[in-house]
C-alpha cells in the first residue's frame, strides 16, 4: 500500500501565517500518517512554534487549511514551550490535567477517579518521575518539568501528540 492509498492523521494544505507584516511560512503542505514523527528544525523566529500552534489550531493560519483526521475526543496531546504546569500544584496534579477535557473542571474539583490516578502514576514512573508524583512542580528542575509536561500530554491519549522543543 502507498503513501497515498493510507488514511493521514494530519494534512496542512497550502498553509501560510504572516505576522507584522512578513510570512513566517507560506504554501506549506504536507502530511503524517499514524505512528509517524517529524521534526522541525530552524533558527529561533522562523516560525516553528506558530506552525505547531496552526497544526493544533491554537492559532489560525492566514491561507491553507489543516485537516485532522482523528475523532475529536482522542485530540492533540501538546507539550508547549513554557511547559505551562501549575507550580502551586503536585507533579501527579499536573500530569491528571491531562485527563480534564474528559471530564471538565468541575467535576473534578474533589479529585479524579483512581483509576485516572493510577494512570498518571503509571505515565509517571514510565517517564523516571513516579518518586516526584506529590512534589510541587516548582520544587523540581526545568528537565523534570518537562517530563511533567510529557506525561499530561500522553495521559490525554491523543491521536496526535506535538511536542514544542521537548528537549531544549
């Protein structure tokens, strides 16, 4: 079977984002297919993290389109640049907001189901970090940090999962 004949994941269809007055990307197409990686590399400012922002649709592009062909419940697991954790909460706490968009905030507020907890200890001790899970985020280094946010973004299991210099 080719390339062609497979169902992408994701399609960006003459993608283009200008911003203050000069084109960060432009005609930009290409697509993934499930399991598949793909890497961006360039100098600071050229664009990567706003292209990654349009592929989530965090960020409206300025021409083309993105296709995304998952259901809407499995999503996009990101994992953004300054990580974005909540340092007044524990390192379990921040990895269980990756399962919020399954049940909302509210219902959330006095806690989540073991089963969730057990998953995001699970996710946890695969990353090296389960002896962190009742840290405050603050207290723990940029690296753990970012496995913090690694581990949110995978307990989401989502179909897609972009991650915005996951080892800088």
């Amino acid at each position: 079977m080719t390339r062609d004949n497979v169902l992408h994941l994701l399609t960006a269809r003459g993608l283009g984002l200008r911003l203050d007055g000069r084109w960060l990307f432009r005609n930009l197409d290409f697509s993934l297919l499930p399991h598949e990686f793909l890497a961006l590399t360039g100098p600071s400012g050229v664009g990567k993290s706003s292209l990654l922002s349009c592929l989530a649709g965090t960020k409206e592009s300025t021409e083309g389109e993105v296709v995304r062909n998952f259901p809407k419940d499995k999503g996009i697991g990101i994992v953004f640049q300054d990580l974005l954790l909540t340092d007044g909460a524990s390192v379990l706490t921040n990895t269980l907001c990756g399962r919020l968009k399954r049940y909302g905030f509210a219902r959330t507020l006095w806690g989540f189901p073991e089963q969730d907890r057990a998953d995001a200890f699970n996710t946890l001790q695969e990353l090296g970090i389960a002896n962190l899970a009742h840290k405050w985020s603050a207290e723990t280094s940029r690296g753990e940090q970012q496995r913090v946010a690694i581990a949110r973004a995978l307990l989401q299991e989502p179909a897609l999962f972009l991650a915005d210099e996951p080892v800088a």
